[in-house]
C-alpha cells in the first residue's frame, strides 16, 4: 500500500485508543513540552513494520531516527526508535505504535526461527501464511511474514484459486471441481486443492491443478504422496504444499520430505508478541 | 455497542477478506446451492463473541442455530453453531467469522485459566486485561476478557486517569503529578498511579489516590508495600493492581497477597487461538 | 485526540457544506488570487477550540497567526486569527470555520458565566456539562467546556457507571442496582447513583457509591440530604452532584450549599453561539 | 435523503456515545429483559425529525408507535413515541434519540414562532434558515426549519450563486463580479447578491440578479430600497431577502415591510433544545 | 471541494487498486530507486482534472511538474506531467493516475467539440451535462464537462427543481405539479419542467417556471415550440432546454433554432477516454 | 462480494446524487404515494449486475420482480424491472439504478460481442479486460466482463504479478527481473511479462514465466512470435496474450491465431452505456 494508506489505518486505531481526549497526559503535561524517547526492545526479536510505524510518526510531527530496519534481528535492550517531539503527542501514540510493533515483530520473529529450522535440512522449501490473520491487520500481518523470510500466501479470497474440502463435499469431487474451474478460473491465477487422501492427490496432479495442498496429513503420508507423484511422473508439474498442525515442534519432520511449501496458521494467529517498551529519555523544553 | 454498529465492523473485515469476489466459490457453486454447516470446536475452549457472530451471520440471512452461549466452556469436537444457507455466503464468511471465534474464545480461555488459579488462593482479587490489543479489535477482545471472567480494566486513554513511569519522568514527581491531577481530572474518573517503589507507592497511597499499580515488582516487594500500607492505615484506601510480566506460570505467587487486581498484557496480545473449524454437513439445494 | 483525527472530522464537515464545488467563489474568483483575512469577534466572549480551527487551516496550506488562546475572553472587535492564503481556500471554509468557532465559543462564554457565579459562593463545587451534546460534535463541546473552566463529566456511555432512574425501574431498587454493579463493573470506573428522594440518596451513599446525583430536587431538598447525610457521617464518603433545570438564573441556590457538582445539560444543548465574522483586509495577489 | 442514507449517520452519532459498551446497562440488565418506554415531552413544542428517529429505532429492531407526526405541535406532558424492546438497546439509544429529537424540535419550535409572527402582519414574507448550521447536523437542521414552515434556503456552496461581501472585496464591484457570473453560473442556478447600501442594491437589481439580499440593514434603510426599486420598475424583477441580526424580538419591524424573505442564522446555531424525557413505563420480560 | 477532499477520494481508489501491495513493483524494485516519468498524450485531446492530479501526486511525495493546465488542447505525444519520485510509489499510482486523467480529458474533449461545433451556427447556446455521470465520479466528471466549455446543469438531486414525466404522471398535470412546488420550492432554486409536448411546454411557460425542457422532441417541433411561444410573448421568460438523443451527429440541427441549453446525457456515461500512458524516462538513482 | 458490503457501496453513491434531500420529488409527492414502475431497455443490449440493483432495491424496501438475470441479451422495450414501493424512493434511487445498470450492460454487450467474433474464427481464446478501469468501479465493471463472457484478469495490482516495459527499464532486463521475481513473488502467483520484441518474448519464455503478453504487435509480428516459440517446443509452456489498440475492427486478425488471450482496455474505459429508462406505470395508492 501506499504509505500515506497505512497511515489511514493508524489514524482509525488512534480513535480507538483515544475516543475523545487523553485524559492523563491532557491533564498533567502542557502542550509545549517537548521530550525524547525511545522504543526499546525488551526481548530478542526480528523488528517488523517498522517503517510503517516511522512513517506514522513523521506524519503527526515527530522527528523519527529509524535505528534498525525492517528484517533486522535485534538483542534485549536495543534501541529501535528514537523520537523527539511534543510530549502529548508521544505518549498519545506510545500504546498503538508498541501494539503494532509488538505483535508485527513477533510474527516475524517465529517465522524466521521456522524458515532457520527448514534451511537446515532442505534449501528450498518456503515457510507460509495462511489466511487466519486478525481481521483489519492482514497487511500488517502479512508483511511481518514477509520480513520475517515467508511467503504471503493468498491475501484475500480474490487472489487465486483454492479448492477447499467443503467446496469438494458440495461439489462431489476434486475431478469435477476441476473441471468446473478449468472453465472458470481467470487465466492470471493459479489452481491449488486441498486433498486429505493420497487418491485425491494424485487425480488432483494428473488434472493439471498447480498446487496440491496435503492437509492434515502425517509426515509419512506426506512421504507416500510424494514418491507416488514421482512414480507418475508428475512429481516436477505441481507444487506441493503440506499444511495442517504443523509447529517449530514438528516442522522438521515434514522439512525434510521433497516438498515446496508448508503452512503454518498459527504464525498469524498465535504468535506472542515481542515485548518492547517506550522510555521518555529527555525533557527537552518545558 | 449497539450489534448494528458491531455488523459494521464486521463488513469492514469482510471487504479485507473479500476486496472483488471469492473467485473459487463464485466459480464453482452456482448461488442457488443451499447448505448447512456446523462451526466445530478442535480443541476444548471458553466460548467467546458467539453472540456478535451471530447477529452478524443472521444479518447476511443465514439461519443460525446458537447451540452454546458466551462463556460456555466446550471440548473439543462440540458444535458451536449449526448455519443454513446459500454455500456463497456460507463459505465467503468462513475465514472471518472462525478468525473472531478463535481469537476471543482464545482469550476468554486464558483468562479464565488465571481466573481460576487465583481463586484456588484468593476470592477477592480480580484479573484484568490492559490496552495491549491488537488495534482495531479492543472491542472483541475487552469482551473476551469480561466473557473468561476477567476485569475489562481502561477501554481507552479516554476513561481513566492512570499516571505511568513516563508521565512521572516528565513532571517530576508522583506528588506533582497528584497535586496537578487533582484540580484538572474530571471527578467522575478514577486516579490510578504506577509506582516502581516502596516509597512511592506510599506516597501515591497517602496523596488519596484511588489506586496504585506496582509494576513489574517481585511478589516479595508486593508483599513489603502491602504491609506497610496495613502499618500506616492506608490499605483499606486504596485498591492495589499488581502488573508486568505476570503469567500464569508465576500468577500464584502473586494471588496469595492481599492485593486487589492483577493484570496481563499477555492476555489479549499473545493468547494462542483455539482452533475452530466450518465443516459443510449437507447440501440441502442444488 | 491527536490533530490529525481531528482534522480529519473537519474534512468530512466540509464535504457537508461543499458537496461538490463553491460555485460562487469558484466562478468569481481565480485560483492564484491571495487574500489576508481577519477573523473578528462581534461580540465579547471566551474563545474555544480555536487550537483544532488554526491546526485546521495549516493544513489545508493557509498561513495562520492564531492571535489569541483558547480560553481567552476577548471583546467585541477582538481580531482572533489573520490568514492568508488563497481567497478560494479561505472563502471556502469561512462558514465551517466560523460554525465551530462560534458554537464552540458560546458554550466556553456560558460555562465562564456559571464557574464565576458560583465562584462567588464557594470556591469547591465544580460546574459540570452532560451527555446533551449534539451528535458527532461531542469532542468538541466537551473541550469548550473545559476551555470555560467546566467540568465534562462523563465523555460517553463507556467511561463510568451512572445508575439513572430507569435503571432503577428496571431492577426495582437503588441497592439491588449497587449490589449487582459492584461485582461487574469494573475497579477503574467510579459508580454514580441518580436519585430523587433522600432516602434514594441516604442508602446510596451507605451502599458506597462514588457519587450521587440528586435529580431535579429543589435547593431546600438537597439542604436536607446534605444534612441527613452529615448526621450519619457519610457526606465525606461521596460527592454529591446537583442537576435538573439549573441555569444561571436559579444556580446561585445551589452553589451555597455544601455540594460538589453542578451539571447543567443546557450548556452544550442550549448555548447561544457568539457571534463571529471572517473579513477580507486585504488582496495581496492577483 | 433515503432513510437507510440517514440511518448510517445514526450509527455513527451511535458510535461517538458508546465506543466500547453500555457499561453500566451492560452490567445492570440481562440482555432478555423487554421494556415499553415513552418519549415524553417536557414542554410544549413542535416536533421535528421523529420520522428519521422511528426510521433509526425499528431499523435496531425496536417496534415504535409513532403517535406524533412531524411538525405536529405538542403540549407539556405529550407522549411522542411508545417503543418496545430490549431494555439495553433502548437505553443504550436513549440519549442519541433524545438529543436529535430536542434539538431539531427547538428549531423547528423557533422557526413556527416566528412564521406565526410574520404570518400576523404579511402573509408571503418567508422565514429562511442560513449555512450557520453545527457541522455534521445540516440534514437535521434543516429539515427541522423546513417542519417550523420555514424555507431551507442554500443547502450549500454548491446549490446556488450567492455573492457576499468577502467577493465583492475581492472582486472590485458589484456589476463586476455580475458580469463574471452571467458567463460562468450554470444556467439552473438562480443569483443573489448580498448588498449593504442602497446604490448596490440598485445596481444588482438593474444588473439582472434573482435575489438581492440586504444585510444588517435597518428596516427604515430596507424600506428605502423599496421604494426606490418600484419608483424604478425593478421591484417585480426581484427578490428582495433580509438579514442580519433579526430575532423574535425585532422581525415585526421587517415583516411589514414590501419584502420576500427575511432570513435568520441564530434559528439554526441558538435555538433552544425542547426538553423532552425517556420514560421506561412497564418491564414486559424479565 | 477544497483539494485535501479530493485526495482523500484518491486514497481511496488506491486502495482498490492495492489492496495489500503491488507485488510486482515491491518484489522488483528496491524502495530507493528513484525516477523520472513523463505522463503522455497518445491522441490530442483536451486536458481535465490534471490539477487534482498534480495535488494527489504532490501530496505523496513526488516532486512534479505540470506542463499543460486544465483545459489546454494537446496533440499526441504531448508530455503533460513530468514526475520525480521513489519508483514503487511512481508505479503504484501509474494506473489510477491514468485512468482518471483519460477518463475526464475523454469527457472534456467531448464537450469541447460539441461547444465548437454549436459555437459555429449559434453564439449564447450552452451545451450541459446531466446526471447521467457514472457512480462516484460526478465531482470529476462535472468538472471535465466544465474544462470543455459546458454547463455542468445540476450537481445532484438536492440543488434544483426539475419536474420531469414521471412526476407528472404521478401529480396528474404540469399546471398542478407547478401549483405544488411554487409553494414547496425554496426561493433561491430555480423551477425547470420536462415537457414533450408544445401544449405542457406553452402551459409550463405561462406558469412562470424558469426553464422548460424539450425532451426527446424533433429539431421541427423544438421550432414549432420557440414561435408559438414568441407569437404569445413568452421566450423571454423562460430558458428552453433541449434534451434527448442529441449527438455531435445531429447537434446542428438544434443549434441553429432559438433555444438556450441543448444537453447531452452521453458526454458523461458514454465518451471515449484519451489515450494516455506513463513512462519512466530516467532511473536517478538505485 | 458479499451483498451487503455491495450495497453499502450504492448508499454512498446515493448521498453522492442526494446530498441533503430529493428538492423536487419531496416537495411534489408526498410520502404515502406508492407507484409501480418498469425499467425498460431503450436498446438491445447485454444486462449485467442487476442482481446487484435487486438486492439493492430491496434492502430500500422495495417490492421487485427481476424479470431477466445477469448475462440474458434482450431487445429494446424489454422490461428488465418491476418495481413496487412508495414514489419518493423509487424516483430517489432512478438515476443511480440506471446508471450502474446502463455503464456495466454497455460493457457486458460489448465483452459479447468480442467474443462472438473471436469464437467464429477461435474456439479457445479468451476475451479479458484489464485494470483500466473507472476508479470505485472496479467489482461492478470487471463483474460486467465476466457475465459478457470476458476474463477478469488481475483484479488489483495485489493479485497477480505482471512485469511491464516501466519496470524492465528500471531493472535492466527481462531475464535480470525474472531472476528476481522467482525468488520474491509469492509460489500462489502467477508471473506475466510484457515484451514488445520477438528477442524478450523469447526470452520471457525460456526462463519459464507463466504467461507472455504481446503488447502493441501487429498480427503479423504476434504471429512470428508464436511461430517462433513452437520451433523452440516453449509454445505449450507459455500463455500468450495479446494487448494494445485491440478493437472489434480489428480482433478477428489476432483472433486467427494461435495464441490464448486477447485483452482490451476499451471494454471497460469506454463502452458506450446501454440506454435503459424507468417508467412509473401505475399509481397504486395516493
């Protein structure tokens, strides 16, 4: 998006934390006093949407130093942003901008430990998102999968093709979805389906679909699937992505099988946060 | 709020998912394709917002069956709603409407995990969340927390005095900042103040505050401010709240003393989702 | 609320006034024509919100000399801002600038008028406005309150508890009320009992309500609650607010007694503007 | 406007007093509790807007008996509306309600004031309304002076041609800036030009104009305009509108006057609200 | 509209263009890459709405210069803006900038060539738009209509009376619509009626409404309409409008009679946009 | 889309055309008038997205029977509508009915028409539109291409990645931009470059992007270029689409041959609108 885009979100949650005044800091501090600040971290993480966020600041007056840059790794104590602008106006945004930060950096940092976990054993498969995004924070959440080394998957139902189980069961079967599709789909956009058995899998390989996603499917089935494709010879015409269950706890189990793609729902849903606070350093003028 | 106002939101979201169209849904199931459908429960959780997703659901003309209330808790494998419906718009509110589901009954679930270890030691205190939500869903996850069982604590910067550790820095002094309060705080709002020590939390008790917070202190310095609160006469005048880095690993320590509320960020910024699904049970009209 | 929500509403207000073009100014005047322009007192009154008015005006590129403060009583004649900019800007937002300018000032000059009436008498109570505000523009009409010297009390449904007479219909009787609120509500938010006879008023108060709120009682009524309440020791345990038909003409009865609060709903709802006019002084550019 | 335009507005007004929860209904009153309650009036008025309201009440699903129309004239004491629902929707809308109803009801009880007065002496003088509305409420307020049996006059700035003073500054002249008009107005909208001396006057009704206005003119000036307008067979050409500092108080010297229209802005920005209450009068379900 | 609206319209037709990113540019392109692009006529054409355009690109950050103004009549090749900026914002904006400045400089174009040809056989006739504008866009395409030399006729609903056949099938007759309204209107619009026949256009005329509309008549009976009005003395009273059907094709016939406006529905719903591209000339700086 | 979120669209589009009230039908019809009506079509004509006005019209309170659906081809006098419900809304929502109804029909007969041609000589090729769209239109136009029998292609600049001639001159090279989309896009896109040579077309082709475009070839060099990539065996490993200046004078020369996809940005930028009027036949009750 646009930058000035994001910035209308971050206007929106702003009414949201501060409906009509600050009453604390309206109370207590003059308009004019000026301070310097800092967004610290308080815990190890990967620092994601950072540029949004100095983006944001910029916008509503403040003088921003981005000291570290989307996609970096940063240790407890770091400083990541230094702000110097009217009190008022920082501790106003303090709460939102840590909230974004936060939750955005801890969504990067998981998804680098899993892709760190797959490249160990396998160069090439990617680590993805899913659609279980928090409503209203799919561009956030999805650029912290970015940043964090994973592959955004689709952003909206409008963007390609995937033929989930209830649409099967309504349909009948993954032939006639297919070929319903075939017809249908617009050219620009790939076909995937998911399949839970390894019949499905390879009718879905032979149809032409581009992805076959594996759901729910224990690693060794996963395993059976793959050999069967190569056995056809179809193994190199699709893509394979497994999904379903799968954590930092059994994600090697399923790396190191010749597939393209896992996804993980719970990068999104689940993550913690990375802790971080803001710390006013200066009064500048009183 | 008013539903309606929550049926707004819910549109909101919606477009976010849905920007053109569900181009899988809309390609392979004509509109006149009626179904019913059950959002099932993968894991055992507190229940949470079921009532906003069914106005919202009922809004769009599905036919929904509420088969358990706000608060209820379930195992896995209950089934939650029962909808019936055109499969379009069964399965292009899917996502949306299980991403709700699972992220507040997630919440609701924790709190009443804590909610629960507290009263095993303590009836009187109260579990609170704070303002680390995710932007744009304070509403559903407050409400998350009041349906675990928890205490909403501020919605908004606009609802409460709560002078911080950065507010303190800029004026000086917890009396100070009292003192300036004092005059200029609305008298229908509580005075909160966030103390790091013993002495201020005295101070901030004696300057007739209606509650201090200790923050980020060891349950062992909890336990030497409620004393000396007790030794001065001062207990009974104000309310206590214990905060930072409380989990429910460590929430124990803290529910054993006299103390009046205990609040964590973690509740609504990092509770894990409880994992919900849609399963199409019967294809009613082709 | 941070500027630039604010200016934000503003912008909505002006698509209200100029749906689609300034037809006249378009027509008259081009669009490289620079103006200097006086906004000009025409009457004596407290100026407010004229901080949202400059922020307002710098934003959409006019050069501003905001020449008095928010909460500056001036007279008739006072010139309040200089602009300049081109004539099309400053004519087109000349009404919209000068609705909120004057509304907002009007009420700022009543509230002024009541604190200084009863600052005569006693220098504690508090005068305090209502939620009789006019829908969208609460913002604004509590600041001016403040501005005046005013008390906002509540900002809106969600910041504190007042148990109003239907209520109390509702669940039958004042206690009953206090007993349910004080499980639910939450520790941050004061409760307030609306009453109308001392008894109502008597039991409040032993019940350990925040605030009581004697409704429409004459001044001899809340001398007598006053009193009861002395007698049994509880008047140091609330506040007490006074409202109902109070105006600056009846106001002094109240102000005498041993009270905290005086709201009056007709100060947002009722006020007079004070009257305000924009004048070109000079064309600087053609 | 259509009524659902409209309802929109109402959702938003809804929004600004309840960001988050009704807290204290929420907490009092199970949500199953059904209530009849009546929209009172406290003093005599004429009713305005109460059609939008009916709109707004059913679309939240409240069923409203109607029992007064719009421009209907009620005493002290009238029941306006019956409605039946949840106790927290209807208390949750109570004040939004109330506050549109009594301040268009004041305008509307304004604007028949001084249509009676005017009716007394003249029977086609017009009272008009002006743009000082409260931003955000122009629908309301002017539809309000339309119920009172006033003229709406200009909606906007895009709805007619009306040279005011600031332009004639501007431009040099008034035949000036006429003639500029004559090319550059669109044919379907009529001209006014705002004049303050008798020679203007002259020279705008010589020059073609639709409309002259006479602003802050005395009415011994205005009936001097007149007279010069027949003596030169320009009287029929024109409408003549006066305005400027005209109340209850003075219009009387106006309305006997060979005039058009006499407009007031304080009918829009300082009428007094009508007061009026909500009473809860039977709790139906518990 | 003050241009600040403007660019909120725009921000919000990017955001359907980009609902998350342009994941082309994002993936290519580095965001310090920094161009230079010209925007290109590929037909002549005259120029529209290029100044709202210019303000949209300023306010994102680009440096830009205009090389032609609204209304200037380029040939094909013509560079009409030169822009410097970050090339993902450049390309972000590509195509909505486009399709804006072809859509209005198609329109504009149009009109112009329409006032050219009637220019050719009749001086005072206007050539005007109508509300056939397509959803969302009249403010730009009333104004291309304006920047090709027409008559923008009404903006909406809300700023002129124009009685047409099916409120007159409904009311019964010109004369008792005309009767309704006289006294209905407000006294700053103008009354236009549509007429199809020389007996309601006569009968409208001897109304005293101010404009008639000809709608779907033939160029003979249009004359037959203007003498039989001049034999009864009634031209100059009204304007006459003709309207239906009429296209660069056969404009001429009705140029030439003694009419006033001749208005075209498909300048705005039907005209062909000028062909425009965007291409980057210059990479400054990777 | 789901309905509602489309219909929310149209109350935004209707306070565009009803600012404030409907000056003429609300003066001239009062509100209990009901009326039946017709919406005719004044040519023969492809209709498309009068589901949309259905569920529009209906959620308005209107009675309708929707005499033909999305995508049938009807004859000038055919009556698309039948509407029942009182006058005021009917004539309030007439023009914006038929504006969406007239613009998305001319766009789906003309996406007919294109494929009539095409499937005369090619029983393969696709039809498709592209982003040159009206801003704010996009789901209703790309909607009209679909039930004209045309593909969507990209909805949005997030959907799909195109590499065009802007971005190779900023990287260098087709092969360079290839290398690096391979790594960055996401594995659920498709990749599609614009070539305007043999050479990069080639090129595009080798290093195995999905789909190639051919933007503003003649025939004759599209056809060197499909000749080419058989010789090389790449012609089945690629789509090729065809683009640029493409009319339905001149499909049938690329129609002939064998390629997949020929796209227009005609369809959707200029289509004439399909004239349609509404018709009040009957008034049922005064």
């Amino acid at each position: 998006m646009v930058q000035e885009v994001v910035f209308r979100k971050f206007l929106s949650f702003l009414e949201e934390d501060v409906p009509f005044r600050d009453v604390t800091t309206d109370a207590l501090i003059p308009e004019d006093v000026v301070v310097r600040a800092h967004v610290v971290a308080k815990q190890s993480c990967v620092v994601a949407c950072i540029d949004d966020i100095v983006y944001f600041l910029e916008r509503l007056g403040l003088h921003v130093k981005e000291l570290v840059k989307d996609g970096a790794e940063v240790e407890k104590g770091a400083v990541l942003l230094e702000l110097v602008g009217p009190a008022r106006v920082v501790l106003g945004v303090e709460r939102l901008m840590l909230n974004i930060l936060m939750h955005c950096s801890g969504i990067a940092t998981e998804v680098r430990k899993l892709v760190r976990l797959v490249r160990k054993v396998n160069s090439k498969i990617r680590v993805a998102a899913t659609r279980k995004t928090l409503p209203g924070l799919r561009y956030f959440e999805k650029k912290a999968v970015l940043v964090g080394g994973g592959d955004v998957h689709r952003y909206s139902l409008s963007d390609a093709i995937l033929i989930k189980d209830n649409h099967i069961k309504i349909i009948g079967s993954v032939e006639k979805a297919l070929e319903i599709v075939k017809n249908k789909a617009s050219f620009v956009q790939k076909v995937e389906v998911e399949t839970s058995t390894i019949e499905e899998a390879i009718k879905a390989a032979e149809s032409g679909v581009d992805i076959i996603m594996l759901d729910n499917m224990k690693s060794e089935e996963v395993a059976k699937v793959v050999e069967e494709l190569k056995r056809r010879g179809l193994r190199e015409k699709v893509l394979i992505e497994v999904s379903g269950g799968i954590t930092s706890e059994n994600i090697l189990e399923y790396a190191k099988l010749d597939i393209d793609i896992i996804s993980c729902g719970y990068i999104t849903m689940s993550s913690r946060a990375s802790d971080m606070s803001l710390e006013v350093v200066e009064v500048i003028k009183k």
